[in-house]
C-alpha cells in the first residue's frame, strides 16, 4: 500500500506545472510560427518534417 502512495507522489513531483506546460507550448507555437512556410492558394502551410524536428523527432530529418 505505501508503495503506491509513493509511486503517486513521485509521478506528481515529475510531472509539469501548467505554467510549464502552457510555457512549452508557447514556445514550440514560436517555433513553428518561425519554421520555413510554402504558400499554396493564399494559404501557408510549414512541412511536417519541419515540425517534427521542432518537437523534437530527429528521426524526420535523417529521412528527409
């Protein structure tokens, strides 16, 4: 029974404060605002490889 009122306490000292997350998504919108942007028909659009490299995904860039 402790063990699980442990596990709980630690998954909530790990996990971020909404601060944090709304701070995280803030800052990868920025990004992405930023990210190379291809117009098609009055409307820009950014290349999904692009955003998985911002979100982290490294993978994308060595396929691309």
């Amino acid at each position: 029974m402790a063990s699980k009122e442990l596990k709980k306490v630690i998954e909530k000292m790990v996990e971020p404060t909404k601060a944090q997350q709304a701070i995280s998504r803030s800052e990868i919108l920025d990004e992405i605002w930023a990210a190379k942007k291809h117009t098609i028909d009055g409307k820009w659009y950014v290349c999904l490889s692009d955003v998985c490299e911002i979100l982290g995904e490294d993978y994308a860039t060595r396929e691309a």
